[in-house]
C-alpha cells in the first residue's frame, strides 16, 4: 500500500483540496469583476445541486425550479421592506427562512405536479413557473407588481463587499452537496434511483414513491429558494420576470447535463463552464454569439457524450486502467443464454 | 386456511376476457405451479394477485387478509414477492445498490442508514452468494447476462423475507445448468418456509420442482394435481393441443 496511494484517501482529500482553493479563491484574486462572476456560478452551482438532488436522482426533469427562486427571492424582499429592515450581515439570516418558505410551497406544488410523469411532468412544472410570475404581476398590493421591490443597501465596504456573498453562498453550496451526498448514500437515495430506472417495479418492492419524490422535491425547493434570496439581497432589486424565469431553470437544467446528471460533481463542474462561459461572451463577444455556442456546445455533449462529461470521463479513466491492467470495474463473464424450449 | 386464496377473478382487457372466474389456493409450505397455453390468462393472474391489475371481479386473500385492491407495496409489504416474466431490476444501479431497494424494515432511520454499512452489505453479500452471482456484487447491472438478471431479481426479493414467492417463467431464457441450480435453490428456501407460486413452461422443471399443479385454460381453471395426475389427465393436453 505503500506505493499507490488509499484510494479512500484520494476520494476525502480531493473534495478537500477544491474547498481550500474555492475559500482562497477571492484572496487571492481580489478583482471584483472576477468575483461577481464567482458569486453568481456559486449560486448556479448550487441551484444545479439542489436540481439534482430531485431531478437527476429520481429521473423526473422539472422545469420549475424558478418557482421556488422567486419565492425565496420574494420573501426576503417581502419581509425586509415590511418590517423596514436595515442591510447588513443580519438580512442573511433571512436566507434560510426563504428556503423554508420555498419549502412548504413546494409540497402542494409536488403533490399536484407529481402526480404526472415524463413530458407531463416537465411541461406542467415549466406552467407553474408562469403562473407564479403572472401572480407577481399582479397581485400588486402585495408584490408591488411589475415595479418591483428594492431590497436595503447591504452597507458592506467598497473593497469586501462580495465576501460576505461569495463564502456564505459558498457555505450554502457545500450543504447542498453534503446532503446531496448523504441521501446518496442512503437507502433513501436508492430508493429515489430505483424510482428513476423503473418507478412501477419499485414500487411493488415496498418503495414508497409518491412521499420519497415530493420529499426529494422539497428538500431541493428548500436549497433554490436559499440561493433565490441570495440572489435578491446581491442584486438589490426583484422583479416578476426576472425571478420567475423559466430561461433560469432551463440554464440550471443545461448546466446538470452538461456535466453529469445524477453525479455529485457533474451540476458543479456543468455551472462553471457555463457561468464563465455566459460572462466572456456577454462581455467579448456580440449579443447572441453566446446562444449559438450553446446550442454547438450541447450537440457537441449529445453527440459524444450523452450522459454528460462527468461519466464520460469516469468510463474512458475506467477503461484506461482496465488496458494499463490496474483492475476496474468488474465485467460480469458473458454466459450464453440458452433458449429452452417452450410446451 | 390456505396461504393464498384466489377467488371467482375475472378481469377484461376490452372485449378479451383474459380472467374469467378464476379460483386458486396455494397451500402453506408448498411448491405450486401453474401452466396453461400462452393466453390463458397466467401472467394476468399474477398481475392481479400482487395488485398491477385491478379485477373486474372476485378476491384475493393473502393469509386471512383481504388484499383484493390493494397497491402493490401493500401487498409486497405482506409478505408476497414477484419475479417478472422479462427480467426487471435497476439496471443503472450496480448489483449491490439493486439488493437495498427491497429491504423491508420500517422506520426513517433504516431508510436514512448508510446501505454501505458492513453489516448491511454482509447481509445482500449472503443472498448474493446463495444465488450464486456474488462475484458480481460491484458491477452495473445492465452488464449482467439475462440468466444472471433473473437471479438477482430473485435475490432481490429475498432480502424482503417474503413467505410466498410468485415466479412468473424463471427458467425462461436461462441455460439449463443455471435452470438446474434455481431449481436447488428453491428447494432449499421452502425447506425454510417459503411458499411459492410459479409459472413455467418448461414441464421438465415443473415436475421436478412443484408437488402441486394448477392448469389454466381460458382464463380460468381446469384442473389441479400432482404432477403425474396432471400428466395423465386428456383435457390437460387437448387444452395446449386445442380441440
């Protein structure tokens, strides 16, 4: 053992290594350019982690996740201008009441949505995204409709204005992760895998689909709704069109594809790439150009690797150390199936 | 009392009566089969025996048990496990994640449980081994042969301690030495105890295997013996030859 590395080791100092050089990160490049776009594709990262958390586990591909980012966002903008709160460290404290919030409305939103599968399932969650933004619009004495409401100047210093925003998104990320790799891990998460690869079958082995869903549904609600409220506290301003946007799912979305549905690193790894990538185009390049790498971007995924780079590049590892004879998965020995005879 | 008790089902798909009054009993501790020519209705019965198809009419009763319109987790949950006459198991899982699903231990902390605790693994390792495919606990299941898919939906199953077993065509598609070992192995699990109830037209592995025989004909039953009995009986073979 001496020689090569504990692969269990490897697999607790990797995780490690990447959480140092993300706390280290606006350290050492203090640019605030830079920095914003750090902040935003940390809460992309965790959006797309919280998504998997439901989505790329249980194979139902909802499209509403902007439901519950505009609730969040909406909440704290809601209470703070109510109560006539000041900014500061201690409107973050509202974060995780958003993401309870965004919670509890995801169960009756699950409970009615679940009740639909496969394409059913993707348009009807893309619908409610729409009706809550129509509801913005205009329920005005409440939301104050299409003017939108101003979040309280956070008050930060000019020069460390966004650390507060980078490491507590950063902190909201690494929950999102830890939970997503808890249920993993759990029996609970091969029950929501079991759902993904045959949902009826699993059922007639005691599963219990129908609360396992809306509990992975709520659980992912609750992370969105955290990184809504984020979002609005960062920005300042909410608008209905801007946080029940259906074009932010669909980024989400694209985001765990691109790097691996249903892997831990795949969501991470997918909003990186795609963040930087929306950045440099909407500052180097002409309006649209952006849209169109999209497109040759994900023709490219789709046609090389359909399951996303994540277990693309875990297969070729895997069946680079088969051909180096280190050992890998194991191959199950083909045995011919014989056809026996029927009558 | 017996174990499982099938009473007047019938069950239309359309104007296709593919139930039509049937009635079975599986004994407590007995190896049953059940055969009939393709379309007599076999595989609806099961569906509707383990809740994936509501009757038209009749009922079903599991151990005293009114189970006539129950879910199929309900049902499972009862004590009454299925295999598939085309194999289904999770096949983007690996062998051993396959082996969790089924677990039947209440409660929020066994589902919160790690299942790659030692002794949970130990556990599905066991089944594994009796079933013989332990040496493939790690790979993905859809890397598995057909033959050997069949054994780990049958492991799968075991895991829940099921006391009636439902096999719909195990030795359909399996070579026969693998047909030969399932058939030792089913021995030896209602030598424990468990019940089984199972559909299979290889008669060579019926004879061997089942102390009773149900024949189907037409959505319902037209007769039931020991296996010799069943042989020696004309309606048996006029019913596959057709009249």
């Amino acid at each position: 053992m001496k020689r090569s590395l504990n692969p269990r080791l490897v697999k607790i100092v990797w995780p490690l290594l990447l959480l140092v050089a993300a706390i280290l990160f606006p350290l050492v490049f203090p640019n605030p350019a830079l920095d914003n776009i750090a902040v935003l594709t940390l809460m992309y990262a965790a959006m797309a982690t919280a998504w998997n958390i439901f989505s790329g586990y249980t194979g139902y591909n909802s499209l509403g996740h902007s439901t519950f980012f505009g609730f969040g966002a909406y909440v704290i903008a809601l209470i703070s201008v109510d109560k006539g709160l000041e900014g500061g460290f201690s409107l973050f404290l509202l974060v995780p009441v958003a993401g309870v919030v965004a919670a509890l409305a995801a169960i009756p939103i699950g409970w009615i949505t679940l009740r639909t599968r496969g394409h059913a399932f993707v348009v009807i969650t893309l619908i409610t995204v729409f009706i809550f933004q129509l509801l913005a619009f205009n329920l005005r004495g409440f939301t104050n409709g299409s003017i939108g409401l101003f979040l309280p100047a956070p008050g930060f210093g000019v020069d460390w204005f966004l650390l507060p925003y980078y490491y507590i998104q950063l902190a909201i990320l690494v929950l999102a992760l830890l939970t997503s790799l808890y249920i993993r891990s759990s029996r609970y998460g091969l029950w929501l895998l079991a759902i993904r690869d045959d949902e009826d079958r699993a059922e007639g082995l005691g599963v219990r689909t129908g609360t396992s869903k809306l509990i992975a549904f709520v659980i992912s609600a609750f992370f969105v709704g955290m990184v809504g409220a984020m979002y609005a506290y960062f920005i300042g301003s909410i608008y209905p069109q801007y946080v029940f946007d259906p074009a932010l799912t669909i980024t989400i979305v694209l985001m765990a594809f691109l790097g691996g549905v249903g892997t831990l690193a795949g969501p991470i790894l997918g909003a990186i790439i795609l963040e930087t990538a929306q950045q440099y185009f909407s500052i180097y390049a002409p309006t649209g150009l952006y849209q169109i790498f999209l497109g040759a971007l994900f023709l490219i995924v789709i046609l090389l690797m359909p399951q996303g780079i994540v277990p693309s590049l875990a297969r070729l590892w895997t069946a680079w150390r088969v051909r180096r004879g280190a050992g890998g998965t194991p191959v199950a020995p083909e045995r011919q199936p014989v056809a026996v005879e029927k009558g | 009392m017996s174990l499982l008790e099938v009473n007047g089902i019938s069950k239309a798909f359309g104007g296709i009566h593919a139930l039509d009054g049937c009635s079975l009993a599986v004994e407590q501790g007995s190896i049953t089969g059940l055969i009939g020519p393709n379309g007599s209705g076999k595989t609806t019965l099961f569906n509707v025996i383990t809740g994936y198809e509501r009757p038209d009419a009749g009922t079903v009763t599991l151990r005293g048990t009114d189970v006539t319109n129950a879910s199929p987790s309900t049902i499972f949950g009862l004590g009454l496990g299925r295999t598939f006459q085309i194999v289904r198991i999770f096949s983007r899982l690996t062998v051993m994640e396959n082996m969790h699903i089924a677990v039947q231990r209440r409660g929020v902390r066994s589902l919160l449980r790690r299942w790659t605790a030692p002794d949970e693994r130990a556990h599905a390792q066991e089944l594994l081994d009796f079933v013989g495919i332990s040496h493939l606990t790690d790979a993905p299941a859809e890397n598995l042969s057909y033959g050997q898919k069949k054994l780990l939906e049958f492991a799968m199953i075991l895991i829940a301690e099921p006391r009636l077993v439902l096999l719909d065509e195990p030795a359909g598609g399996v070579n026969p030495t693998l047909a030969a070992q399932l058939t030792d192995r089913i021995k030896t699990l209602n030598q424990r105890g468990i019940t089984f109830l199972i559909v299979e037209h290889n008669m060579q592995f019926v004879m061997s295997l089942c102390d009773k025989v149900a024949v189907m004909h037409r959505g319902s039953l037209l007769t039931e013996g020991t296996p010799d009995q069943v042989r020696g009986n004309p309606a048996v073979l006029e019913a596959y030859l057709g009249d």
